[in-house]
C-alpha cells in the first residue's frame, strides 16, 4: 500500500503555502512595521488586518493538521494522531492570540503592549508546534525518498522551537539572541512544503507506532 496520497499531500501543500504567506504577510508586512507613533486609528486598521491574516492562517494550520494526518496514518497511527492534536492545540492557542490584537484595536492597550502579549502568545504556541515537528520528522523519513533528508531537517526546526519557545517562558532576555536560530525552521518548513507540493510519492512498509 502506498504511504502517501499524491492528490492529498499536494493539498497538505497548498494549505501550507497559504500558512506561509498569511503568516509571514502578518508578522512582517503588517506587524513590523508598527511603531509608537503610528496614528491610533491606522495602528487598529492594521491591527485589524494582521488578526484576520492571522485567521486566514490558523484555518489553513486546521485543515493542515487534518490533511497531514490522513497522509500518514497508514505509516504510524498513534504518532499521527500525537502529531495532529499538539498542531491543534497550538492553533488554539494561536486564535487566542487574535483577541489580543483585537483588543489593541479597539484600544484596549497600546499597540506595543498589544504586540507584545500577542508575541508570548506566539511563542507559547510554538512550544506544542516544537512537538509537533518532532513527531511530524519521524513521519516524513519513514515516508523514504527525500523525506529522508527532510525529516531531520523538520526535527531540528522542531528542536529550535521548544528551545525558543523554553526561553521565552523561563529566559526572556535570551529570546532576541536565539531569533537567528529560526532560520534553520523557516528552510525546513519551505523543504517541507514543496515536498507536498510534489506529491511526496513513494510507497514504503508500514511502521509500528
């Protein structure tokens, strides 16, 4: 039985380059650029604007999770599941961080404080995406083919995101001197990407989980 499914890992692809692109849409098109003396009234327009491409974002991340699942659940059950749900609860977590920055729009704060609860949000979230990219690792190399590069080089963006995610709990101050680290995650995660979009074929044995 083939592991994978071209059609469906081509979909799991797609979602992802709409994660990609909200994502990095939000954080660095819309969010960087806010500075405390941007007007009010335009710092809650964009504010407004990065929470719905943030939301745009989680969805994909949802059906993602999903999508990523019935791709690999012929190969390890019980590891797909584990995989799925912590995705999941790091969307949670991340459409918990869309009423902060809907609260810094109607002016509950300020819009750095606004960015910066909604940062820790973030981060918190990818603690459980850390765990997720381990898991999702042992899934894309058991896969074969060139998931047997890309696997490692998920587990070591996995490894970058809980040691980020860590710091930013127990050493804030270390958090700014590890940013260079995400890199490693953001090639992997690309690797990953067009892999699915490539429809990720090879039929392999299936594993035990």
């Amino acid at each position: 039985m083939s592991a994978t499914d071209p059609r469906l890992a081509r979909l799991a692809g797609l979602l992802y380059l709409v994660i990609i692109a909200t994502g990095l849409t939000a954080e660095f098109v819309l969010r960087a650029p806010l500075t405390p003396d941007i007007a009010p009234d335009l710092a809650a327009a964009i504010l407004r604007q990065s929470a719905m491409g943030d939301a745009v974002m989680i969805l994909a991340d949802v059906g993602l999770a999903i999508a990523l699942f019935l791709l690999f659940r012929m190969l390890a059950p019980g590891i797909s599941i584990a995989a799925m749900v912590f995705r999941l609860v790091q969307a949670a977590i991340l459409a918990g961080g869309l009423l902060i920055l809907l609260a810094g729009a109607e002016g509950w704060a300020s819009a750095a404080d606004t960015l910066a609860l909604h940062a820790m949000a973030y981060d918190v979230g990818l603690l459980f995406f850390g765990v997720n990219s381990l898991l999702t690792a042992l899934l894309v190399m058991w896969a074969g083919g060139a998931g047997r590069f890309i696997g490692p080089a998920l587990g070591a963006a996995g490894v970058v995101y809980v040691i980020g995610s860590t710091l930013r709990i127990l050493a804030p101050d270390l958090v700014e001197a590890f940013q260079p680290a995400y890199l490693i995650a953001i090639v992997s995660e690309l690797a990953f990407c067009i892999w699915l979009l490539l429809g990720a074929p090879r039929p392999v044995r299936a594993a035990s989980a």
